[in-house]
C-alpha cells in the first residue's frame, strides 16, 4: 500500500515511517496538519491516508470530507490517542476505521490492510 | 468554597488522570513504538530488549491506570459482535492460571467486543487466582436478554467491606497486601470494560467459602 502519514508530532510520524516501511508499505509522504495532507494527497495519490484528528490549523474532521471530495477512492483510518463517544460515533457514521494510538502496530496495520 | 464531599473528590481525581493520562499517552506509545522497532532491529542486544520489554510496560500501565479511573476514551475500539463468553473464559484461564484445575458448566453468549470480553476476564481470572484457592468453577448461563458468568473460587471467605470495595481502583485488602504484589487495579478496568459494552461486574460470597465474581453482558 502507499499510505501518506498525518500527524502534527513529528515523533508519532518517525514511528509511523519505521512500523509501514518494516510491514512492507510505501510511505509516500507524511503531513502535519489537514491542509498539508491535501496538498500531500494532490501531489502523491496514496491509496490510504493515516489521519490523526486533533491538530492545529486544519484539524482531521475538517480534512475528510475535503479529501474525500478530492479523492473518493482514496482509504482513510483515524489515528487518535483517545476517543470519546464523540468521536467513535462520528467516524462510525461516516464508515472510517478509528485506531486508538498504541504503541502496538498490529491494530492499525489490521485497519490499513482490512 | 465548595466544600470537597466524596463525589466530588473522586470526580476531581477522574480529571486529573484524564488530562495527565491523555497527556502522557502520546508520548508513552510513542517510546514503546520505537522500542519496539529498536528490537526489531537490536532483538539480540540485552539493552534494547530491556528498554522494549519496560516501554511496553510502562504503555499498558497508562492505559490501565486511565482504565480503572473509568476513563472510557481509552476503551479498545471494535465492533460488538457474537462471543462464547464461556470458551473465553476458559481460554484465559489457561493462559493465566498455569494449569489448576477448572471446573466448567453452561453455556453463554454475549453481544460484546471481543478485545473488551478478553481483558475483563482476564483480568476477573488473575483476581481469582491472586486471592482465591481451589476449588474453581465456571459457570455460563442466559437470562432474557443478558448473559451471565461466574467465575467462583474457594478460600477463606472475604469480609462486606472487602467486597464493596474490590472493585475500586488502588483498593488493596489486608490480606491482599499481604501476600500479593500489585496496584489494585485489575477490578476496576473489568468494572470500566465491561460497562462500556453495557453490562455489570459483581462480587459476592461464595456459598461455603471463597468468592463469586459475576460478569453480565448483553445476549448475543
């Protein structure tokens, strides 16, 4: 798969790197806001987009509709350290995977691949 | 002033390990990753795989310590689906119980995550097997709409105030702090668990001796 990396700590993006590179992905980008995942997406057309949700500037519930506009085939899975029933309610409506950051790969590689 | 009652001092507590928890998470997953990842590489090296097996440590401890503060945006994330509670239940008794024998009645399946279902019994099996003593029995049986499971162990009988107070977080009886190591959380995460998939934890005496843990879910 060739997943682009949304995340604003450049530490949870390493991680990411490392983990999608040693479970055979092609890591083709990685961003640290919504906008900068759009522009990401416009110019690498991954196949599935690592989300987080709480970041400045442009948030994930802002960027996912645009990037499902921009790019309806495109796969995405939020990637969040908690989630309240806010935000288990909303991604299930809205038919995205949500991951809870862990330092355990194997969740969230169960989602990219599913 | 408000004056501080007992509701409000543990509402106050649940805030501060939600705000210092949310805020450690990130960071301690973070170091747990990249442990891992180290290993992967390092695996041979005695200081890699110490540094990984104590950042992995450390990771289920925030979020154990966020689970029994009944901090539900930690709760694993899957759908509800049809789990035989009763193979569950002896499936995580021979991964902890280290061979006692365990005698097994009924049938029970619940309507229920299955990460949630195998932590909560999990957790209610090392309870048992920490503070109770032979002879054990579980039980799975339907009623309704709920499933029940009891899991009953032997051993000297634990006094009222014990068993109101088991299932909060850091409670430790006298005996227990005694003669085995541990915060006093593993009751109050199954308490967490298993009421944010809608069902209930109990403790009760045994009939003759020991004690009953009691875990209800939804039917499946």
């Amino acid at each position: 798969m060739r997943v682009l990396v949304v995340d604003d700590e450049p530490d949870v993006r390493l991680l990411l790197r490392l983990q999608l590179e040693r479970a055979g992905h092609e890591v083709t980008g990685e961003a640290g806001d919504g906008q900068e995942a759009i522009d990401a997406c416009a110019e690498a057309a991954p196949d599935v987009v690592i989300l987080d949700l709480l970041m400045p500037r442009m948030n994930g519930f802002e960027a996912i509709p645009r990037l499902r506009t921009a790019h309806p085939d495109l796969r995405i899975v939020a990637y969040t350290a908690v989630a309240g029933d806010f935000v288990r309610n909303e991604m299930q409506r809205l038919g995205i995977p949500l991951v809870l950051k862990t330092g355990n790969f194997g969740p969230l590689q169960a989602a990219i691949e599913s | 002033m408000a004056t501080t009652g007992g509701a409000d001092v543990d509402l106050l507590r649940r805030r501060v390990l939600n705000v210092v928890g949310h805020e450690l998470r990130t960071p301690v997953s973070t170091v747990r990753g990249l442990a891992d990842e180290l290993a992967a590489r390092y695996g041979d090296d005695d200081l890699v795989e110490a540094l990984a097996r104590n950042a992995r440590r450390l990771d289920r401890l925030v979020d154990d310590l966020l689970l029994a503060a009944a901090v539900g945006t930690v709760v694993p994330v899957a759908e509800a689906t049809d789990v035989d509670v009763v193979a569950a239940a002896v499936a995580a008794w021979e991964r902890r119980a280290g061979g006692i024998p365990l005698a097994v009645a009924g049938e029970a399946v619940a309507r229920a995550r299955l990460p949630v279902v195998v932590k909560v019994l999990d957790m209610v099996v090392d309870n048992a097997i920490v503070h109770g003593e032979p002879p054990y029995t579980l039980t799975g049986s339907t009623h309704g709409d709920c499933v029940v499971i009891e899991l009953a162990n032997g051993g000297a009988p634990i006094s009222d105030a014990d068993l109101e107070l088991a299932i909060e977080a850091f409670y430790r009886s006298e005996r227990g702090v005694t003669n085995a190591p541990g915060l006093g959380l593993g009751l109050a995460i199954a308490n967490t668990l298993v009421t944010a998939d809608g069902g209930t934890l109990s403790l009760r005496p045994g009939d003759s001796s020991g004690v009953v843990a009691r875990v209800e879910l939804p039917a499946g």
